[in-house]
C-alpha cells in the first residue's frame, strides 16, 4: 500500500481552503493530491504533474472519483510556467513538491537506477532516449576522472570519491563499463571493509549522484521552485518535501534567499520530519524534510 509522507502536515500547512487551486507537481500515486481534492472540494481544482507515464494513469485512476476538478499534465516540474499556459490557468493557491522516485519506480525501470538488479547502466528517466541523451554509462565511460570524482561528491556526498572515480577511469581502460553490476564491482573493490558493513548499502551514495547528474534533478529543482514562487497567488504556500541533504539545504537557502528579497516568510524555522509512528509505518519518510513558504507579495 501506498503510504503518502508527512500527509497531515502537508495539508495543515498548505492552509488549503474550498476552490482553490492546487498544484501537486510530483503526483505519482496522488497519495497527498486524494486529500487535496478533499480539502479543496467541487469548486477546487488540482493540476497534477509527473515526468512519469506510468505515475499520471495510476493517479487518473486513483482520483477518478474524486470530487474536485483533475488536471493531470506529463511534464518535468521545472517547465511549471508552460504546463499552466497550457491548461489556460495563470495563478494557484498552492504548490506541493515531493521530490524523488518511488521505490517500484527504480526497481521495476530495468534502466539501472538500482545496485541490486544486474541491468544496464542508462539512469534516465526519459522515455525512449536517444543517444545524445546523457547516460549513466556515457559518464563513467567517458568522463574524466575529476569530473566524476566531483559528481560523486557533489551530489552524492561520498566520502571516497576520489579513489571510486580513479579505479573507474583504471578499469575502463580494459573494458568497457555496461551494467549495474560491474559498477557495483568496481566500487566493492575500491573501498575499505568497514564501508561495507554501514547500514546505507556502499554504492547508494554513488547510484544517486549519477541519477542526480542523469536526470539533471538539480537544476530541474532550482528552476521549478522559482517557477513556482511566480504563478503562486499573494498569500499562496509551497510546500517541499525533500528525502536527502542535498535537495534540502537547496530548498533552504532558496527560501533564506526569497525572504531576504522581500517575497515572503519561512513558515517552518526549522524543517518538519516524521515522528517515530510514521517511520515504523513508512521506513521511506526516515529522512523526509518538509519546507514551507507564504508568498507575501
Ligand atoms: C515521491 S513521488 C511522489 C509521491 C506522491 N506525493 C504520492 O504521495 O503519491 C515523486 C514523483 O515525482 C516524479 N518526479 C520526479 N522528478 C520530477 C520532475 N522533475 N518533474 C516532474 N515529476 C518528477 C516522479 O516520477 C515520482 O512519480
């Protein structure tokens, strides 16, 4: 079952009210945008965005019988301006992000976002990719070896960083890197025992930083929360859900930086994060960080 995070306290702070217009812009299973609808009621509308074919016909079933007016857009949340001049809509009440993929969304793409499937080394999530799309693959084969040292720390914080992009440049001089597995490999042989045996499995760090680099996420994010910021109405909230440090401390100063400009005000000081009940429900919401924002202007 699917089990949408940090719910009540999205819906309390988004201070929604009958016919409004919503935006959730990472729909997926319209865990949060089912009570959405809810709190917005007939005269409401919800415009539901996902990257994700597959996220956007199971949300269209999943609401089907809900009460206020669906909009369901495929689109990445970092075109929000378009998607709203394409439905004709101008300003919205409220903007909910909750970022990442789901746990079937990695497992079942066959496109290697998971170290534990044998599979091949693509990462992105766009449908039929060409090959000028950036890969996974395309990274670690071609990329100099300070480039990938930087990627892997940047965006996936990893400690050993350097010596997993070294052995990756040393192997690739053999043989060609193709599979989840033989980069799993790679990494098992670089570093020290002790990483092993952590409880984040030792190639996490590394599958999410080059899925960050893939997919550009970003970038994707810095673009749609100024987006956002533009077509909220006087008053309207953001709310942003974020699952590691990266994202967060971005959606952080992001917000530091538009209260210093006058725009708005902070609504949560200090980030909201699921009590013990909710992580023993849902082990996913262990690391989710909820950021609020009022527009003022
Ligand atoms: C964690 S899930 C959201 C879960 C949803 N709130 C629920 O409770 O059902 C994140 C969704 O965002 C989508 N996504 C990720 N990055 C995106 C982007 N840049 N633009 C649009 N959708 C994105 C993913 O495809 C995924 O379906």
């Amino acid at each position: 079952m699917h089990i949408p995070v940090l719910l009540n306290e999205v819906i309390n702070f988004l201070n929604l009210k009958e016919g409004d217009t919503v935006i959730d812009a990472t729909i997926n299973k319209a865990g949060h945008s089912k009570e959405i609808c809810k709190q917005i009621g007939e005269m409401g509308t919800l415009i539901g965005i996902d990257l994700d074919q597959k996220s956007l016909d199971e949300a269209g079933r999943e609401l089907e019988h809900s009460k206020c007016e669906v909009i369901l857009q495929k689109n990445n949340f970092r075109n929000l301006d378009k998607v709203l001049e394409k439905v004709g809509i101008k300003k919205v009440n409220a903007i909910l992000f909750d970022l990442g993929f789901s746990s079937n969304q990695m497992n079942k793409s066959g496109r290697g976002f998971s170290f534990q499937k044998d599979e091949p080394l693509l990462m992105t999530f766009k449908e039929n990719p060409t090959e000028e799309d950036l890969t996974a693959r395309e990274i670690v084969n071609n990329w100099e070896e300070n480039s990938i040292a930087d990627i892997l720390y940047g965006y996936g914080e990893e400690k050993f960083s350097r010596q997993i992009a070294r052995k990756i440049v040393e192997i690739r001089k053999e043989k060609q890197i193709e599979t989840t597995m033989d980069l799993v490999k790679i990494i098992e042989k670089t570093i020290p025992n002790w990483y092993k045996h952590k409880k984040i499995h030792f190639a996490t760090k590394t599958f999410q930083a080059l899925r960050i680099t893939v997919n550009d996420e970003i970038d994707a994010l810095k673009e749609g929360l100024n987006k956002a910021l533009n077509i909220l109405r006087k008053e309207g909230r953001v709310a942003v859900i974020s699952f590691h440090s990266i994202e967060d401390r971005i959606v952080k100063q992001f917000f530091r930086n538009k209260k210093e400009e006058g725009v708005g005000a902070i609504i949560t000081k200090k980030p909201i994060i699921s009590n013990r009940d909710e992580i023993l429900k849902n082990p996913r919401s262990r690391s989710a960080k909820l950021r609020i924002f009022q527009k003022v202007l």
